[in-house]
C-alpha cells in the first residue's frame, strides 16, 4: 500500500511539473535581467538551392559599459541597454509579450536597407510549444515561435517565408532561428552564452 501511495504521489508530481512547462508565461526581459560581462555568440550560415552560400560565419553581443549605463554590442555599435528592452508599441510586434503556448499575433515589418532597398514582412505567428530544446551552447526551455508569410522589396523580389525561432527566456533571446525564404535556407543556432 506504502509504495503504491508513493507511486501515486510521484504520478501527480510528475504531471504537475508537465503542466506547468505547458502553461507557462514569459515576460518581456527588463534591465534588471541583464549583466555586465554577459555574452551570446551565434554561428550563421545561408544557402539557396542551387547550394550558392549567401553568408556564413559568427555574430557576437555582449553586455558592456556604456558611460555610466549598461550597452550592448551588435556588429560594431554599441545600443544601450534601456533601449534594447524598451517595450516595442507596435499592433503587430516581432514578440507580443507576454509569450505562451498558442499565443497567435500578426507581425508586420518595414525596412530600409543601406542601400536604399525598401521592404516589407508580413507573417503570422503562434507559439507552438515551450519544451527543452539542444543548441551547440546547451540545453535550454524554450518558446518554439513559427512566423509564416511573405517579403517583398523594392527591386521587385516576392517571396513566401518561413521562420522558426526557438526563444530561451534563460538567456533572454533566440537560440535558434530557421528560415525559409524562397530558393534561401538560413540557419542561425547560439553556439555560446556565457555570464
């Protein structure tokens, strides 16, 4: 009887913790999440079909001073910090916080390149699960968000997309992306995080 009790209680445990990776709830990452030294790096690489590589290499960001503010480093530009989790006021954001499994939304995004190209994404997004998920830098739980739509641009390209972007509120941004765009695969995975 002692062990079959046990077996019980383990069982009710054990779907309690499964409930709650279902249901759960992330929030938008504020200041006070970030740390100075913190450091994501990414490896990159973009393929058409015909096998030609478009890019590949590293992207590293990295939580630094900036006067007397945190900032971030993305490429060769330092954003603050107060900038980079400044709530986005948008009907159709990239994340409309807060995350959680079956959230849908509309994202919608204007751009100008620098070269003066013009484009546009239109994609609708749902949050299909938050489960564990193994990227090169390690283990982590995340929101796996599919975005399906189209780009377009001013020199006339029209393409169906596809994206899935793996987001790992323990890090505080994607771990993974996947992208379809036409004739174009792109793959971006974090290869190392470090506090």
């Amino acid at each position: 009887m002692k062990n079959q009790i046990l077996m019980v209680l383990a069982l009710v445990l054990l779907s309690a913790c499964n409930d709650k990776t279902k249901s759960s709830i992330t929030q938008q990452p504020t200041l006070a999440d970030y740390s100075l030294g913190e450091k994501w790096v990414w490896k990159y690489k973009g393929v058409t079909t015909e096998g030609e590589v478009r890019s590949d290499g590293t992207d590293t960001r990295q939580v630094v001073k900036f006067g007397e503010r945190l900032g971030m480093t993305i490429g060769k530009d330092t954003i603050p910090l107060s900038d980079i989790v400044k709530p986005e006021v948008s009907e159709t954001p990239k994340y409309d916080w807060p995350l959680k499994v079956g959230k849908k939304w509309k994202y919608e995004n204007n751009w100008t390149s620098q070269d003066g190209t013009t484009g546009s994404q239109s994609q609708n997004a749902e949050v299909l699960s938050y489960k564990e998920e193994t990227v090169e830098a390690g283990t982590y739980m995340a929101y796996t968000i599919k975005y399906v739509g189209k780009t377009t641009n001013s020199r006339g390209y029209n393409a169906d997309e596809t994206e899935v972007w793996l987001y790992a509120p323990a890090v505080k941004t994607f771990i993974k992306l996947t992208q379809n765009q036409g004739d174009f695969h792109y793959v971006e995975e974090l290869i190392k995080y470090s506090k």
